[in-house]
C-alpha cells in the first residue's frame, strides 16, 4: 500500500505545482485543473484517512511534538485550501462565468486568494520536509523490491 500512496502523493503534489502556477497554464485552465486538483487533493485525503485518525487517537492518548506539530501543519494546510478554493472560486473569471455565476468583493477575495496560496505552498513544504522519511523509505523499499525481481 505505500507504493501506491506514494503514487498517489506524487501524482497531488505534481498537480499542485501545475496548478499552482497559472503563468504556465493561463487564468482559465488555472481555475479548471483547480478544481481537478482539489479531486485529487481529496483522494489523497481518503488514501490518508486511516493515518489522520490514528494519529489524532494517538495524540489525545499520547501526545508527542512531532505527531501533534504534523496534524497541526496537516489541519491548517486543510483550512488553507478550503481558503484558497473559495476564494479562487469567488475571483473565478471562467469557472463562475461558465454556470452563469459572478461573485461580488473581488478586491478581498483576490488578496485573500494570493495570501492563502502562498501560505499553502509554505505549509505544503514543511509537510514535504516532515514526511520525508517516509519518502525515502517507500522509494528504498520499492527500488529493492525491483532489484530483488
């Protein structure tokens, strides 16, 4: 299962950084592969689901730095993206339009949108950086397995 949950981290994070970056796709496809990568984003969040509750039933039991500061970096990367979406989806020049729709405020939704994603991004690499053990880890074990074939 690890491989595949790496799979599935690689494939989040690489359409995170897509996304991310609407230079290279333009506004347009910027807020319609974020809504794609907001799916993906979800089954990563379903793949992990079994982790966030027994991480959270460990820390009410046993509170440690490390598992309390990761579901602390984890939630507040969760409510980051609700941020960025809602707000992203209120300065929407393509996806609102394309269902008939128009959001007033784009003078506070459109600050909030670049704060929330560069606060994101930030969040998302101290989430890299915390996990990377179980990076390197998965990619040893597979890369032994294939040598082992």
């Amino acid at each position: 299962m690890d491989g595949k949950n790496l799979a599935i981290d690689v494939v989040a994070l690489v359409a995170y950084l897509v996304v991310a970056n609407p230079a290279l796709t333009g506004i347009g496809l910027h807020e319609w592969l974020g809504l794609g990568a907001l799916v993906v984003l979800f089954v990563h969040l379903l793949v992990h689901a079994d982790w966030c509750v027994d991480a959270l039933r460990t820390t009410l039991r046993r509170p440690t730095w490390a598992r309390t500061g990761n579901l602390v970096v984890d939630a507040l990367m969760l409510v980051t993206l609700v941020v960025v979406v809602v707000s992203g989806l209120f300065v929407s020049g393509a996806v609102l339009p394309a269902f008939g729709l128009y959001a007033e405020g784009y003078y506070f939704w459109d600050p909030l949108h670049a704060i929330a994603a560069k606060a994101l991004l930030a969040l998302l690499l101290v989430h890299v950086v915390v996990h990377w053990k179980w990076f390197a880890n998965v990619a040893k074990r597979g890369r032994s397995n294939r040598n082992e074939s």
